[in-house]
C-alpha cells in the first residue's frame, strides 16, 4: 500500500540538506570523548569511518534510492522484512532519540553557564536551572517545527554553523598554541596503536554510536527537494566534513589537555579555553559557548523533526493511532506527534532530574540510549544486505560488483553494530555496582520492545476487528 505524504511541502533545498546531515552527525563531545584515548583516538576514529561510517553511507544511499519516502529506516526494515519489524525499527529509534533529547537539553543549560562567567559557576549544580532551561529551548523548538519545516530548518542551518565553527575555532588555536609551546602529550607512532583494553573498547562503542545520523534526513524524504538526486552529493559532502573535523579536533585536544585531566561532558570549554590561553587569546570563551549553545538548540530542533516523523507515519499507517498522523490544518506538520513528542521529553527532564544530582539526571539519560540506538541500524544494515538479492529498482542497472561491494560493507557494519552492542553491555570501570548498571541497561532494552510489541498487537488486533466487521 502506498504511504507517502504528498501533503507535506518539500521546502528542505541542497543546503539545507548538507546542513542537516553536518547538524544530525557533529558534535563536540564526541571529539573530546575520542582524545582520552590520546592520538590513539584519531586511529578509533578511522577505524569507526571504514567499519561503520561508511557502511552506513553506503547503505543508506542504497535505500533511500529504492524507497525515498516519508519514514525513512522505518520504511526500510517495512519493505524489507514486514510491518513487525518496520515499527520496532521505528519504535526503537523514536523512543532512543527521547532521552537524546534530554541529553543535549543538559547540555545546553551546562554550556550556557560559560556565558555568564563566574557568577553562573553556582547554578551548575541547581536542578531548577537546568529544567527551566530544558524546557524553555524544548517549547521553543517545537513551536518553531509546528509553525513549519520551513521555518525549523533555519534552526538547523544555524545551529550547523554554530556546532561546527567552535571546533575549527579549536583547532586554529591548538595550531598557535603547538606552535609556541609544542604538544603536552607526546605524538610518537606508538601513541596512535590503542591498547587493547576495556576502556578503550568501551570508548570505542561509543565513538560508533556518535557515528549515526547519515539515516536521520531520509525520515524526511517527502519533505526534502529531489531527494534521489541530491541526497548522494549532500552526504558525501557532509560525512567528509564530519570525519576531517573529528580527526583534526581530536588530534587539537590532545596537543591542548593530557587525556587523563579531561572533565567529561565539559571537555570542549575546558580544551577552548586551554587552547585560548596558551594562544594569547583572550575573551574568546564566551562565544565558544554561545556557539556551541545554538549549536546544540539547532541539533534538538533537527533530532526533534526528525524522530516525530517516525509516529506521524505510524499514525498514517495505522501502527499507532491515526491521531498521530494529522497534520495541522493552517500549517501542514505532524503537530500531535510533535506536541506529544515534546511532552514525554518533558516529563523525562522532570523525572529524571526527581531525587538526583545535574550530572546524575544527566547520566540517567545517557544510560537510557545505549542499546537502543543500535537496534535500529542491524535493520538498516539487513535490509541493505537483503536488497541487493532483490529488483534495484527503476533505472539502477543490475552489476555484481556493485552489489556485492554494498554487501560487504553492510555486513560490516551488521557486525560493527552487534560488537558495539556488547561492548555497551560492559560496565564502565568506575561504575560501583556493576550488576546495576547492567540491569538498567539491559532491563530498558526489553521492557522498550515488550512496550512496542504491545502496542503493535494491540494496534494489529484492532485492525483485523475493523476488517472482519466490513
């Protein structure tokens, strides 16, 4: 059955399309993240471009070009292996993307108080700072997409320059600074072989799970301008952008910090601001963060469009209830799903930040994404193996060489994504009760899919009452 949306206005352009990909893939924790393992990080990133990169490069661009429709991943894995596993792709990477939000809204509120200096340092530990302002920038997102796409993407254009600037800004300073005062970690060929240790594998995982987001646009294919022709160069162009400057930034971290004096998920203003002043620069920090802020805001919007997409498609396909597809009647967005969307992320902020410290609400969230987020991709990466045995499509000329070229890299990204599974199973070495966290991580996992589940039968027992009533 057809399920495309020709309601929804294509108002995304070639520009808009790059931008997004650079906003749904960059960011500059993961860089910072990389260079506690030293310049080995630079040899995890390369590792992770060839392994699962561009496997899901490749990958994606083979699928959307055979189903370029509204619903993207979900489609997919529907075409590919039936509605079960079309909505729990779906449902995993919608609910995955809930405490991703989250997340990013911590951030924000952490980085925003670099703009006030001093006086602000108090309020990192007062968590009616860090809700107010989650949820101030998640109503004003959300209003903005409900308003239109058209009117969103400029919070995603911006907040790719926004996210991407600060970390070239970064790297310009480490240059002057190696310059001047030479590297604080030495930079022989041995310190870029990792040591094959349980710290660096699990930071490994994680440097893979940053690496999604290539997948993200075509959830929008009904809204993007000539999707078939212009996705290819758009994401050429930005996984490039984005593979170069994590590479190159990471590398300018670790001229900067020794890896072991890295402060987590405030590593980047603490690396700008090593590397502004060992530069002679001064008054730069500020708008490090106001950049790295709008950054951040423009990522929400982008993350936010993206996964309420995944429940307006299920609403047209009825999956979940037909509420859920309606589209607003001035406007013409998926408003349900976004307002709805928007109020389980709230509800998580509160939550999450109930009986706990900043950083412990911020760890809840960050705990909650980890098996999740690669459910997903062993569908994508399945269904890509399974076209290639199949019709390529309109116009797609049959070659062995092609395809078994785009089966060798999805198979490798198959296992990267089973590996990487594992390896976030694995408790971190500080973590105190093991057997907790594992329970946490595991336990989410299943009750996630056994939540899905339910709705899917209770959704399909609907449907077969509805027909047989006819």
């Amino acid at each position: 059955m057809d399920q495309r949306t020709p309601e929804l206005r294509r108002v995304m352009g070639f520009a808009d399309l790059v931008l997004f990909f650079v906003i749904a893939n960059f960011n500059v924790i993961w860089f910072v993240r990389a260079a506690e393992a030293g310049p080995a990080g630079v040899t995890f990133w390369c590792v992770s471009g060839m392994m699962f990169f561009l496997p899901l490069a490749v990958s994606v661009l083979a699928l959307t070009a055979r189903f370029p429709g509204e619903g993207g991943l979900y489609v997919w894995s529907r075409e590919s292996f039936g509605d079960l596993a079309g909505f729990i792709t779906g449902w995993f990477y919608w609910f995955c993307n809930l405490p991703f939000l989250t997340v990013v809204l911590y951030y924000i509120a952490g980085t925003a108080l670099s703009l006030g200096g001093d006086p602000w340092v108090s309020l990192q530990e007062s968590p009616t700072y860090f809700m107010t302002v989650s949820l101030a920038c998640l109503a004003l997102v959300t209003a903005l997409h409900i308003v239109g796409l058209d009117i969103g993407k400029w919070l995603h254009n911006v907040g790719a320059a926004g996210i991407w600037l600060p970390a070239v800004g970064l790297v310009v300073l480490a240059v002057v600074a190696w310059t001047r005062h030479g590297p604080v970690t030495p930079m022989t060929t041995s310190s870029f072989v990792p040591e094959l240790d349980m710290k660096n594998a699990l930071l490994w995982s994680v440097l893979v799970m940053s690496l999604t987001g290539l997948e993200a646009a075509s959830i929008l294919g009904d809204e993007i301008q000539d999707l078939r022709r212009r996705i290819g160069p758009a994401l050429v162009a930005a996984a490039v952008l984005v593979l170069v400057t994590n590479i190159v930034a990471t590398l300018a971290v670790v001229v900067l910090i020794p890896a072991d004096q890295l402060t987590g998920s405030l590593g980047f203003m603490q690396a700008f601001k090593t590397a502004s002043t060992r530069a002679g620069v001064s008054g730069l920090l500020p708008l490090a963060a106001f950049l790295v802020v709008v950054g951040q805001l423009g990522k929400v919007g982008a993350w936010s469009a993206t996964s309420a997409r995944l429940p307006f498609v299920g609403g047209v396909a009825h999956c979940v209830p037909a509420v859920f597809g309606r589209l607003h009647p001035r406007w013409g967005t998926p408003y349900v799903a976004l307002l709805f969307q928007a109020g389980i992320v709230a509800g998580l902020i509160v939550l999450g930040q109930w009986g706990t410290t900043t950083k412990g609400a911020f760890d809840v969230f960050q705990s909650m994404t980890l098996i999740p987020t690669f459910i997903p991709f062993l569908f994508v990466f399945a269904a890509a193996i399974r076209l290639q045995h199949g019709n390529p499509g309109p116009g797609r000329p049959d070659r062995f060489s092609r395809r078994l070229a785009i089966q060798i890299l999805a198979v490798s990204g198959l296992v990267t994504t089973i590996l990487a599974m594992i390896l976030s199973l694995v408790p971190p070495p500080e973590e105190p009760d093991t057997t907790l966290y594992l329970a946490k991580v595991t336990g989410l996992a299943v009750l996630t899919f056994a939540v899905g589940l339910g709705v899917y039968w209770t959704r399909s027992t609907e449907s077969r009452a509805k027909a047989s009533a006819k």
